[in-house]
C-alpha cells in the first residue's frame, strides 16, 4: 500500500507481476535497438509478399466528428467490389469504425474473414465512467462487432493507480466475452519507454488480446521505439504466462516504409508464430491505396 498525492492506493498485485518484467529500459537503448533493426533487416522485408501480408493486415478506418452513415457504407462497399475485382489479393482484415455505424456495416458487408471492430469506452479520451463503457461495448457487440478496441485509462496510469487501470480493462474484457479487445496505450502520452512497458504489461494482465499504439488523435502516435517496447512486452510475457497477444500499430502510418518498418521490429522480435493477418493488424486509413500502387505497380485510389 502506498500514497499518492492523499489518495491510499493498494498496488501490491501489480507491483509483483512487474516485478518479473525487466522494465529497467531507457529511451536512449531502445532507439538503439531500433536504429540496428532498421539498419540491418528492412531491406530484406521491403518485397511483395510483405506488402500483401500487410494488405491483409489493415483495418480500414474512418474515425472522424465528420462521418455520416452514407460515407461509412461507401467504404464498406469497396470492401465488398474489392473482394470482386481483386479475387487474388488479400482483403482487409477488418472495418473500423465508431459504435453508431456497427449495425450499418454489419448490414453491408459481404466479405467473409473481414472483421467489423469498434472502438468503445469513451474513445480517444477513455474519460467516463465505467457504467458507460460498458454499456457503449455491450451495444456495440450486440449490433455486430466482432472486435473491441478500447483506450487505457491514461489520466489514472500517469497517477499510478494500477489497480483503477487493471480494474477497468477487465470489467470491459468481461463484456466482451469471446469478442478480442485491443487495449490502446496512447504510447505518445505515456512519455518513456518504462511507462509503454508497464502500460503495455499491465493491459495484457487484466485480458488485453491486443496492444495497440495510439488512438491516432494525439500529436504523438505509432513509432517504431513504442512498437518495439510493446513487442519487447508482448514476448516477455508470452514467455512467462504462454498466453499470446497482438500487436495493433495505428495513428501516423503515413508510407508504406513505416508498415514495413513496423513489420520488420514485430517479426523480428516475436518471430513466425506471431506472423499472421489476425495477430499483427494496421489501424490506417491512407495506407490501403499506397499498398495497393505498390502492388500493381501503377497509382491506385480504389479506398
């Protein structure tokens, strides 16, 4: 039991799961690291047969105070005359979209293997109450979602209260049920290396089938030093527990060097059992169309 700042906080349980975690990492290693992969793996993976994998692995997303239902159905329905017109190609690995729509793109789309994936829990902020998150996943599932992303309670990380954290995550993976849920760790606000670490750690404790960077709607989202902390993590603890978790970068995915990059660090780092489209997915909007030019190797604007 400790104090902060007045407030009596029991972070036992957590503190001694941390304690089998090495989480004595600096930012300064960690670009290190980073810099040796770039520098010695990324040509390697730079081909087609990455750049599909990569196709297969985005969930095409719109997330904007602008969307309307008629835009949200035209983007299912390129799913759908993709499926079509390119039969020989990876499709998408999920529709990601806010709850209200769910019911919508259910309805829509036709492409089996697609998944439709919300994002719940008061997203991007994380800040309601609990009642409200799971109330919104509930609803969400019920009209057809098929994967949950939610955001970290970042405000009661940065406080240290691990247990108010831990607690949320699992109250909201229990709603789930079989439903995976990524857990987003907002890695840009999390400002070191440790605290992506612990962040990460503690989200896949409490039922975290996913790590996820970034929400995209912070100054700072998905680099390749928090997608190798969290890769660091996700093995670390898959060595200890056995339990296997994904890795979702999103947020600034603005090339397809950077999918690659991250690419590169994930496989690296957790090796072939992880190099799958349902274990490494890509939140983006943008990348879709600079994939598919890469592919055909002619400019391509079909998303």
């Amino acid at each position: 039991m400790e104090t902060n700042n007045g407030k009596i906080v029991n972070n036992s349980k957590y503190d001694e799961m941390l304690k089998n975690y090495n989480l004595e990492i600096t930012d300064e290693e960690v670009k290190e690291a980073v810099k040796k992969i770039i520098a010695e793996k990324v040509a390697e993976n730079d081909t087609m047969e990455v750049k599909q994998f990569l196709l297969g692995s985005v969930e095409l997303t719109t997330l904007q105070t602008t969307d309307t239902e008629e835009e949200v159905l035209a983007m299912t329905e390129k799913v759908n005359k993709f499926a079509h017109e390119y039969p020989n190609l990876p499709h998408v690995g999920a529709i990601c979209v806010y709850p209200c729509f769910t019911k919508l793109v259910a309805d829509s789309l036709e492409v089996d293997g697609v998944d439709i994936t919300n994002v719940t829990g008061a997203f991007p902020s994380s800040q309601t109450f609990l009642e409200v998150k799971t109330i919104e996943t509930a609803l969400a599932i019920k009209d057809g979602a098929t994967q949950i992303d939610i955001v970290l309670p970042v405000g009661k990380f940065l406080s240290g209260d691990y247990e108010e954290v831990c607690d949320t995550i699992s109250e909201l993976k229990q709603t789930c049920g079989e439903i995976p849920m990524k857990v987003i760790l907002e890695t840009g606000d999390l400002k070191n290396a440790k605290n992506i670490k612990t962040a990460a750690l503690l989200s896949m404790f409490a039922g975290a089938e996913y790590i996820k960077t970034s929400t995209g709607k912070e100054k700072v989202s998905a680099t390749p030093e928090s997608v190798y902390v969290m890769c660091q993590a996700i093995k670390e603890f898959y060595d200890k527990t056995g339990i296997q978790v994904g890795l979702k970068p999103a947020g600034g995915i603005n090339t397809v060097m950077d999918a690659v990059i991250f690419y590169t660090i994930y496989k690296e780092i957790l090796g072939e059992k992880w190099l799958d489209n349902y274990w490494f997915r890509l939140g983006t909007s943008r990348l879709t169309n600079l994939l598919l030019t890469d592919i055909l190797g002619k400019e391509t604007k079909f998303f």
